[in-house]
C-alpha cells in the first residue's frame, strides 16, 4: 500500500522510484513541503527521495525536488542515479540499487528506527534492489528473509512495481 504513515510526524520515508514510478512520491512531497495540509504543519521527519533515470534530461519534476528542498531543510533529501551519466564504485553504470547501497548505513539505520520505505517504478529494478540489500544484510550478518519479513510485519516495507 503506498500510504504515508501519519501516526507519527516523525517517521522517515524512503522513496525510491525509477522513470514514472515517482507518481505516487509526488504527491507525498506536495503535501508534506508544498501545500498547507495538516500533515505539512506536523511532519518533522525526513523525506529522502531517490530517483533512478537514464541521465539529466529524464529527471522528472526537479523544478518541484528543488522546491521541496528549499522548502523543507533538512527534512527533504534527494539523490539520483543517473544511469548513462554516473558510475558506480565499480565503475558500471549506476543504477538505482548503486545510489541506495551508497548510503546502505545510514539506511538501516532509519529502518531499525520506524522509517517506512518504498519502491515505485518498472518491477526490472526489483532484482536488483533485492540482491542489494541481501549482499548489505551479509555484511551486517543480517539475516535477510528475516530483516524484510521483519520489515514486512511492520508495514515499513511498500513495492508498488509494474
């Protein structure tokens, strides 16, 4: 279900989209940052916004991220992954699951603490985000069915992918 939690305002949100997959983190941003809503009034957690696309020219909305963010503070992160313009720490292409691994810690972190993450976009970069987070719960000697089933019970974990 791609619903913001709002029992408490100071629960992150990570969002993580690829090409049209940010629809629905629009609208999340809108209401927190942009609009007079009671739940803009209260938030007092941090909206990270992660948006993968091919290069520069395919970043959908930025006028509005920029906005946010001059708007929110620190309350409002944005990061792409710009695949045929950036690297990875191997040298490949980044892809969205490379941009997220850069901040694996940080992340987790958030998670363990009642951040709820979410990923919207083509279901292709499911597999990718998956192996990801197993290799990140490896080194963390996570168990990672555990983590996501965890996760999962929580309702922190929201995949909306077609």
């Amino acid at each position: 279900v791609m619903l913001m939690p709002e029992e408490d305002p100071k629960t992150d949100l990570i969002m993580v989209a690829t090409g049209t997959g940010i629809a629905p983190y629009r609208g999340f941003i809108r209401r927190l940052f942009m609009e007079d809503t009671p739940a803009a009034e209260k938030y007092e957690g941090q909206a990270w916004l992660f948006l993968g696309v091919a290069n520069s020219d395919a970043l959908l909305y930025d006028d509005e991220w920029q906005e946010a963010k001059a708007k929110g503070g620190d309350n409002f992160r944005l990061d792409y992954a710009l695949s045929r313009e950036q690297t990875n720490k191997s040298g490949g292409k980044m892809y969205i699951q490379d941009k997220v691994e850069e901040y694996a810690d940080e992340i987790f972190t958030k998670l363990d603490n009642g951040a709820h993450i979410y990923f919207c976009g083509l279901k292709g970069m499911m597999p990718g985000i998956q192996d990801m987070l197993k290799g990140v719960c490896a080194s963390k000697d996570v168990d990672y069915d555990e983590w996501i089933k965890g996760l999962k019970k929580a309702k922190q974990w929201h995949v909306e992918v077609y």
